[in-house]
C-alpha cells in the first residue's frame, strides 16, 4: 500500500513511497511547487531496497534551492 506524507520541501511538498504495481520495484515520488515551477522527482530501485526518505528529502531541497536560484528570488 503506497504511504504519502508531506514533505518539508518547497510549497505543498508530498512524498509518496511504495512498491511498482507488479510488486517488482520500490519507488519513491517527491512532488513540490515553487513559485511558478512545478516539480516531480521519482526514484526507483529493488523492492527490497527503497530509496531513504532523508535522502529523496534531501535531494529535492537541494533542486529547491535550484529553482530558487533559476528565479532569482
């Protein structure tokens, strides 16, 4: 069963983790907005190897900053 949480990243960060409807892979999707930018990043591995939340976290408030920068803001 998929589990969504908010995320600490951007604007209406959510995270959502689980496994590939044919219950092969592990996969993760971060979803964040910023300003006008809407952003989706996906991680997929081993079912029994998920991508850690700290380091999807991690990742998309580093792509944040990005937008951020891109913007000028």
């Amino acid at each position: 069963m998929p589990r969504k949480t908010a995320a600490a990243v951007g604007a209406n960060g959510n995270l959502v983790s689980g496994m590939t409807l044919n219950g092969t892979q592990s996969t993760s999707v971060l979803t964040f907005n910023q300003g006008n930018v809407a952003t989706t990043i996906e991680f997929d591995g081993p079912a029994n190897d998920p991508a850690p939340e700290d380091f999807v976290i991690d990742l998309g408030k580093k792509q944040d900053t990005a937008i951020l920068d891109w913007q000028g803001i």
